[in-house]
C-alpha cells in the first residue's frame, strides 16, 4: 500500500496547524460559526443534530493494521469508544468536542491518514473495488489509479470551489464491485484489442434527488491519458455546471441539459490542450505508486487445517460458504468480516473490534484490511489455513456472522438518529429487518439479497440501487418509508422502481416480508436470486401483495 514520503507529511503537518488555529480563534470567539463553517468543512468536520462529527478519508478503503488501531485509539480518547464506516469508504466519529479535534487530526497524520476533502465542493475521497489486488476476476489492480487521483485532485487550485461535491470511483474487474456507474466519473478497467489496459469512462452517474445511471463518455483511455482526461472532465463541469440551484448542480444534471455528445466533445478539445501540459510528470508519479503495491510474498504452506475445520465444524463451514470469496491464488481467500450482527447498528464498529481486525491482520492477513461502500471489512489475503483460527477470534468479539450479502447485511445510513439532513431513521429499519428475519431462519433461504436505506432524499444509504430500496420520508410530521424494487449498483446497473405509496414506521417491516414472502413462492427454484426473479416477474406480484387492500378494492 502506497506510504506517505516526507512531502505528504509535511503537507498535513501544515495543514492541520492551519486548522488548529482556526479552531483556536472559533472558540475565543474571534470566528462566527458561518465563518467557521467553510474551514471545517475543508478538513471533513460536520456539525450535526447533537455533535460536531469528523469523516475521515479511507482512500480506496485501504489500511494496515497500524491505521486500524489508531482509529480505535481515537474512537476511546476523543469520542464514544466506536466509529461509523461509511459507503464512501470512509470512517465517521459522531461525537468529537471541536477542542479535540486538531488532536485527532494530528493522530491520523503520525500514521499517514487525513479528513481532507471529505466534505465541501470539491472531488472526494476516490473509492475502489474492496477486494482489489485479491480478486480472481480483476485485469490490474485499481488502486494506484486511486492513489494517483488523490494526489492529483488533494488541493487542485482549479477544483475547490465546484459547483457541487465531486466523486470519482474505480474498479480494475468486469465485476463491478465498486458502483461506478453512480458516480461523476466511474473508471472501469479494460483491455482494446491488442490487450493493452485502459479505462471505460463513465460520466454522470449519481443518486440523490435525481438518480442517473452514468453514461459511456469513452470506451477505452490509455492510461497514460487518465490524469489529463480527468481534468479535462471536471474543468468542462466546472465551467458549465450550474451554481443557480444545489439541486441541479452535479454533473449528472450538467450531462444531461447538455448531451452526451456536447460533453464529449467539450472534454475532448480540453483534453487535447492538456495533454502536452503534463509532459509525463503523471506517469513518472504512477510508476512511483505502483511500485508500493506489489503483491505480499504468498504463503506455500498447505491448505489441510481449512479442510478439516471446513469438514467437521457447521458453523465455521457456513461462515465460509457465505462470507468468503475466490482469490487469484487457490491457497488463499478474501475474506470480508461482518459489522452488521443482526440488531447492530450497520457499520458501526467497536475500539474492540478495531483492535481485533488490526491483530488479525498483522498476523494473519500480510497486514492489509479494506472497508467496502458496503460498510463491512475485508482481510483480502488471507491463507487458508489460517480461517479457523481467524473465525475463532472474530466470533469473540461478535465478528463472525455469516451473513454477507443476505438480507441482514444492509446498507444504511446514520438517518435522523445523527444527521441533520434526515427526515427519518434508519437504523432502527435496518435493526428490525435484520433481527426479524434472523427469528424466521429464513436468511440463508432467502440468498443474496440487497437492502439499502436512506433516511432522506440524499441516498447516502444507496436505496436507488438496492434490490430492495427504502427512502425514509417525513410526511407532516410523520416518518414514512418507500419501497422501490431492482435497482442494481453492478455493471449491469439499474436505479430501482418505486413501489407505491410509502408506509409508516410500524408497517415497513411487515411490507418488506410481504415481498419476501411473494419472492419465495414465485422463484423457479432454490438458485433463482431476488433480483433475476424480479426481472423476469416484474413489479405487478410485489405491488399486489404490498398493497393488497388495492387488489381488494378494484374486485
């Protein structure tokens, strides 16, 4: 993984002592909060219904076990002895005292993280495949993509005050695993025909007020063109983007008023100016970071304790079956940890648990973790003959549920329970999902299943593309729940169909066993996933047994 030189370290040595000082003259006095608000927001802190909070950037969700215990050391001495992972790959503290927080940011920086840009108008934290480098399917691994966009875009003169927030995400597979096609600017690893690796570009995707799946700007991009590419992108965006209106200022928006094709072309003429300006300073920078992500030296021991804890142990045999994944090397697995316990709140992780997947790393996992958009963590190098002992210590510290991506690993966000821009809860939705169909034992039945929530139009939680999608809504005063159905945040990407009326706090649960309980009757068999059988039955058999008081009324 990429480590700070002495460059970046100084970089955020002046940075935050730029911000401690700001926070300094907040407290005596001297800066209003109106006048404090852009400077916070420029080093990630928030202030919320009860708190202040501080995001910190995970940049393409990557850590070593050193980074993991300093954010559990920060989550016991700063703030509520835990922290919230996030769908940007990021990791939130909900409760900071704005004293504190110059300290936190200092902590972060001894061990090479930040909370740079992960707030304001500017291009975000860069996220990626959480299983890049470890997966069987992927062309080259993203990262150093990643790490070369956020040096790029860390303080760019140009993009600080655009017209809205700007994300950027990459996948290096086929399989796409990190939603590009939701984001500003999604970049899918590919090969042209001589085999050579490129990018599909993909521009003007987005959630939020108005869901747009991204359109194909460019098929394929050398990449030795990316970095001139990519600014050709946002400059283009920054001058015709729109700063009338909020809710019409994303690029999504600017893609669609415009065209396709007049975007194109724009980017195109840019590009064309730009691409003498950077004289292959960029690709020097790549092969720098390219260097720091080589593969960790295997392991040649053999695989026979996996087989007989695998053949003998149920419960370790289905943590397995459901929560591993296929490595490039047959000796080895990617191996994603759980945070979401039925009854948990999802994403939240304990100091404890923290430390935990920090020992287990280092000893383990060639001391690498990621965090995925799905709020969960991964060991993506793990030998096989070290599960039994990994699930061991995960199930210790309740780490061990065998649930990814069944109907209890959902997505959500903080919703009205911390965020100040919710008109309804979340959390609580999620919890009693999750719990309710852990009574029913039918989770494993039932296969993989997406559930995403947001608790207010921003779609933080993702709801567009869930296989099942709930928006938390106020209405007069009262929380009230849609339900959309196949949306698909894959490279086969779709943004969900609302249902019909939404549905008050206490029916939202009974909804959504309604469609289970519809699913599981209509599939063709065991093997038939949610989402191929709503493709093929379509909305109507959901909608009747969501609103069966309709069906009643038209007889």
């Amino acid at each position: 993984m990429y480590q700070y030189n002495s460059f970046d370290r100084d970089f955020l040595a002046e940075r935050n002592a730029q911000f401690r000082a700001q926070v300094e003259r907040r407290i005596d006095g001297s800066l209003t909060e109106d006048e404090f608000k852009p400077l916070r927001l420029m080093n990630g802190l928030y202030l919320q219904l009860h708190a202040y909070m501080l995001r910190v950037a995970i940049p393409y969700g990557t850590l070593n076990g050193e980074q993991m215990d300093t954010l559990a050391m920060i989550a016991d001495k700063w703030d509520k002895g835990y922290g919230h992972f996030t769908t940007r790959q990021n990791i939130q503290y909900n409760w900071p005292e704005l004293r504190d927080v110059p300290d936190m940011l200092d902590a972060l920086g001894e061990v090479g993280m930040h909370a740079i840009q992960t707030s304001g108008n500017t291009i975000r934290n860069v996220t990626s495949d959480h299983f890049a480098g470890a997966a069987a399917d992927e062309i080259e691994d993203p990262r150093p993509t990643a790490e070369l966009l956020r040096q790029w875009s860390t303080d760019h003169p140009e993009f600080q005050f655009l017209p809205r927030k700007f994300k950027i995400a990459v996948t290096g597979s086929p399989n796409d695993r990190a939603v590009t096609k939701a984001h500003d600017i999604g970049l899918r690893m590919v090969r042209n025909d001589a085999g050579e690796p490129g990018y599909e570009v993909i521009v003007g995707g987005g959630l939020g007020r108005t869901p747009m799946i991204g359109k194909v700007l460019r098929d394929f991009l050398p990449k030795a063109d990316l970095l001139p590419y990519a600014e050709a992108i946002v400059s283009v965006y920054n001058l015709l983007g729109r700063r009338d209106n909020k809710y019409k200022a994303r690029i999504k928006i600017t893609v669609h008023e415009n065209g396709i094709d007049t975007i194109r072309d724009l980017v195109e003429q840019r590009f064309e100016l730009l691409r003498p300006q950077f004289g292959g300073v960029d690709q020097e920078m790549l092969k720098n970071i390219e260097a720091q992500f080589t593969a960790p030296d295997f392991l040649t021991s053999s695989v026979a304790p996996f087989k007989d804890a695998y053949h003998h142990d149920p419960v370790f045999r289905s943590w397995v079956d459901t929560n591993i994944e296929k490595h490039r090397n047959d000796d080895y697995a990617i191996v994603s940890i759980s945070i979401k316990k039925q009854g948990q709140t999802p994403g939240d992780a304990t100091s404890e648990q923290m430390r935990v997947m920090a020992e287990i790393a280092r000893e383990f996992a060639h001391n690498e973790l990621r965090i995925s958009h799905e709020q969960n963590v991964i060991l993506p190098h793990v030998h096989k003959s070290h599960l039994p002992e990994i699930h061991a210590r995960l199930k210790a510290v309740e780490l061990a549920t065998a649930n990814i991506g069944l109907i209890s690993d959902i997505i959500a966000c903080p919703g009205m329970d911390y965020c100040a821009l919710a008109t309804a809860r979340s959390i609580p939705v999620a919890q009693q999902i999750a719990t309710r169909f852990d009574e029913l034992k039918l989770e494993h039945d039932i296969g993989e299943l997406k559930i995403k929530i947001s608790g207010c139009i921003n779609a933080c939680g993702h709801h567009h593309v869930g296989h099942i999608g709930i928006l938390g809504l106020d209405r007069a005063g009262v929380e009230n729940y849609q339900i959309t159905l196949g949306g698909d945040h894959t490279e086969t990407a779709e943004v969900g169909q609302r249902a019909g009326p939404g549905f008050a706090y206490d029916e939202i649960v009974p909804a959504i066993e309604r469609i289970i309980d519809t699913y599981l009757d209509l599939r063709t068999d065991a093997d038939e996933p949610f989402i191929t059988a709503y493709r093929r039955l379509g909305m109507a058999p959901f909608k009747a047994a969501l609103y069966p008081e309709v069906k009643a009324d038209a007889a």
